[in-house]
C-alpha cells in the first residue's frame, strides 16, 4: 500500500507497512525518499527538526567538483561531482546556477604549473558541456584585479555552480511527497526494532505512533552512529568524524558576480562569494569537534581565521566588527583516518545491515550536498534485492519548479512581470529564484500586491511554506527556505511569527501536505 501526500500518516494508519522509512530530513535522506518514491515504493521520511536544519543548511552553498580534491587523489569523487554539477544544474535551475570563480596566483604558495594541471583536469574529468572552460588572467588589467592587493598579478577564472541548500533540500522532499511519500518534520524516531522482515518505529512529535517498514535507511547525518547506538541498539558498522565548518557574512565587498578562491598559507583555501546581493559570503573553516552537534557554534578564533585569510588578498581588509551574520555546521565525514580534518575524505560510505530474513538497514556515512543525488541512487542499488523497484529515473527530471532551461530565469522573470504587472521586477526575481515555474501557481488568483511582512515577503509566500513546504517556525523561512533574516527588523520577525501562529491555528493549514 503507498502513503499519500495527505493521509493521515503513521499515528492513525498503524496497519501500513510502508517499503521504505527513511530517518532524517537532510540532503541525503531527502534525495533517497524522492528517488524511492519515483520507483513506485511507499516512504516514509521523518525529520526531528526542520528539512535541513543541520548540516544541509550550514554548506559553502556551491555544486562543486571540489578542486582541492584533487590533492588528496580523490579522483573518483570529483569525477562524480563534476559530472553532478551539470545534472543539478538542468535539474533545478531557478535554486542553482553557475558562478565564476577567480583564483589568484599566490607565488608563495602552490606552483603555477600545478594549478594550471588541476584546472586542467577539472575542465575534463567530468564531462563539462554548459560552464565555460578555465582560462588565465592579468589581474593587473582585468576587473577582476581591482579588489585584490597589487602584488597579485596573475590569476585563473574558472566555473561551478551555486545552490539554495535548504531550498534543495526542501524540494526533493516536495517531490518526495508528491509522489506519494509521506513527510514528518519536527517527528522523532526514539525506537527501531525489528520483528522479522519488518521494522517497527516509535515516533514523537509532531506526527506521535507507531510506523512499519519493511526496510530502514539511517540518513541522520551529524547523528548516524548515535541513531544505531540508541535507536537501533546496534553497533556503528563504521566511523564517523564530526568537522565543524563555519563561515561569516559581511557587506558585500566588491563589484562584480565573480567569486574568489583563496589560498592559505596552512594549505586550505577560503571562498568569498557575493551573497543575497548586499552581502559577502566567506568560509569555511575544517575543526573536528565532539559532543553535540546540535550546539555548535562560530567561535572568535575562526571568525578571525576568516577575516585574515581574506584580508591577505583583499585591498581592503575585512575585520571581525564587519560581520553582519555567522553560522556553523557539522559535516558528518566518513572517518578514512586522516590525521587533519581538511585530509578526510568528501567521499560517501554506505553500510549493508541485512541479515537472512531479517529487515534490512542502510546507514550513511558522509558524503556532500553536489552527490547527493548519486549517493541516493547507489542506496537504492543497494536495496534493490530486498525491494523490488523500478529503475533510476532522476538523473533527467527536475525538481518542482525546475522544468525550465538553464540559462532561462531571466525569461521567466520577464513572463512573471507580465503576467503581474504589478509585481516589482526584484520581487519577480526573488520568487523565480526561490520556486521558479511555480512562481505562476504561487501568484494565481493574486490581483495586486499584499502588505509584507517581511522586506517583500507577502503572506502568500509564508502560506505557500507552511501548507507545501513544511515550515513551521520564522527561522524556518527567514534562514532555510529564504536568506530573508538578513533584512528582518524585529518588529517583522513578530509579525511573522504571530501571523504564522495564526495561520497554523487555522482550519486545514496544512491540509496540502
């Protein structure tokens, strides 16, 4: 029997057997539900807290090859991630489009020729057909040289991709449940026990009960080997190393859509990206760190980490006081033994736990936000003998909103202004950046402007959110499926919060999940 986008879920249906329960509601465990939904099984995904509310929403935000990688020989991985930049760009082009990024030569440090060999390499191992290719520069002639220090003459300009990650997150969940899975956030899974071929789930929460399935994906990220240890009862069949990455936002420091990657004398390198369009975006930094990865946080040291890795390029040096915004995640990495955090590998290990005749379990461990639509379909390959499915469909279907060319937001921006006149043309970008074609469904009906509530956000949005996005709290939409809490005053954070209380306490709210 498959679950609905609006049946009422596990607490009141306890005789469904769903095939497949994925838990946590992260970039992993979204992306395994859609695909598995898109094979014709009945999921169920179950998040404690918000889709992306950890790791997912606390990345660089770039679809990448991972250029460093390369030092370290992770060539089978970059390959991979390069090939993806180009999938996910096609597949979601409203939440993820190309950037150019500028490297500067730094005499000091990696030799010409060896960046000039790992670009090289770049432009081939994946099979690049939308971004341009590598090319040299003379920053002393070039735009792109007039923000950096004199000293720094030669550079290269390359291409990858940026992304919404919360916003990618969300929409594979939307899909997800628009083809039959059921989505439970703020829904925690305390107990996994199997009763032979099935597994049986304790649920708290916002959905509370019981749910059956007859095969578990472990997708909790930051929390995979606390899951087995707890919920499962079970020993981690590997290791994992918590590495903490921060990043620090300030006012945007330059002219231009360029980015910069910046080398640092400890060997790693430090992005500066244009952020929201007032803003620079700056990280990241590598830490292991222990206990709770809930609690982690920026700390002084790194924010001054930041502040001098740029500052050494930058003519115009970016200090501690300049931040406007910070934030830190834990990347949960398979732990290959590397004896510096930056070493340990990007790369993703799942794990088999299917006894004969028993319920089987799939745990993940590490991986990164540009593979994970691969990571999804080596799962299911995996499972593939305890569930019989259909076969890999993703790689050519959007996500929702998404059915437009690549390079083809600016058209739809004009489309969205036409069909709304009334509709202010920064606001026309902001929503094709956010839902593209869906844009139109948000707007139908809409005969003028509302009053926002914050910056341009009108309520439509938010009720869009909460009834198809699953938000529930401001954070939810000023952080994760908007960067809006950049503007909001705190007169506008009260005036979200009490409208969302309002909207939640309505009648049906949520009766399109």
């Amino acid at each position: 029997m498959s679950s609905s986008a609006s049946d009422p879920g596990p607490a009141r249906d306890r005789t469904e057997i769903y095939d497949l329960a994925v838990i946590g509601g992260g970039i992993n465990g979204a992306g395994i539900a859609r695909d598995a939904a898109g094979r014709g099984l009945s999921v169920l995904l179950v998040e404690q807290g918000d889709l992306a509310g950890a790791t997912s929403s606390a990345s660089t935000k770039l679809i990448h090859g991972g250029l460093r990688y390369l030092e370290h020989h992770a060539f089978r991985l970059v390959r991979e991630a390069l090939a993806e930049r180009e999938v996910l760009l096609r597949a979601a082009p409203h939440i993820i489009w190309p950037l150019r990024f500028v490297l500067p030569h730094h005499a000091g440090l990696r030799p010409r020729w060896l960046i000039r060999l790992g670009l090289f390499l770049y432009d081939h191992l994946g099979g690049r057909r939308i971004l341009p290719p590598t090319r040299s520069l003379d920053l002393r002639r070039a735009p792109e040289g007039a923000a950096l220090k004199p000293e720094f003459t030669r550079g290269f300009a390359y291409a990858d991709c940026w992304v919404e990650d919360a916003r990618l997150v969300v929409l594979n969940a939307r899909d997800a449940a628009d083809r039959g899975a059921r989505v439970c956030v703020r829904t925690r899974c305390m107990r996994a026990a199997r009763e032979g071929a099935v597994w049986r789930l304790e649920l708290t929460g916002e959905t509370p009960g019981e749910a059956r399935a007859r095969a578990l994906v472990n997708a909790t990220g930051p929390w995979v080997a606390e899951f087995l240890a707890g919920a499962v009862r079970a020993e981690a069949p590997a290791k994992v190393r918590l590495v903490k990455g921060s990043h620090i936002v300030v006012r945007r420091l330059w002219d231009g859509p360029h980015c910069y990657i910046f080398q640092n004398a400890d060997r790693r390198i430090c992005f500066a990206i244009p952020y929201e369009d007032d803003f620079t975006l700056i990280g990241t930094t590598d830490l292991d760190v222990t206990g709770d990865p809930a609690s982690v946080a920026i700390d002084a040291d790194e924010v001054a980490y930041l502040c001098t890795a740029v500052s050494a390029y930058l003519r115009e040096p970016v200090r501690p006081e300049h931040v406007v915004w910070s934030y830190a995640g834990v990347r949960p990495l398979y732990d290959d033994g590397a004896t510096k955090a930056q070493e340990a590998t990007r790369d993703y290990v799942l794990t088999l736990d299917a006894p004969a005749g028993a319920a089987p379990l799939l745990s993940v461990f590490g991986g990164k936000i540009t593979t994970y639509r691969r990571l999804a379909e080596a799962a299911l390959a995996r499972l593939q003998p305890h569930l019989p499915m259909r076969g890999p469909w993703t790689a050519a279907a959007p996500l929702p909103g998404g059915d437009f060319p690549h390079d083809g937001a600016p058209a739809l921006v004009a489309r969205l202004v036409a069909a709304h006149p009334w509709l202010a043309p920064a606001t026309a970008r902001r929503l094709v950046r956010q839902f593209g074609t869906q844009s139109f469904a948000l707007l139908e009906g809409a005969a003028g402007p509302e009053t926002p509530l914050v910056a341009d956000l009108a309520p439509r949005e938010v009720r869009w959110m909460i009834e198809r996005e699953w938000a529930r709290t401001p954070d939810d939409i000023l952080w994760r499926r908007t960067k809006l809490g950049l503007r909001a005053t705190a007169a506008e954070r009260a005036a979200l919060a009490a409208f969302m209380g309002a909207h939640r306490d309505a009648p049906g709210a949520r009766a399109a999940e």
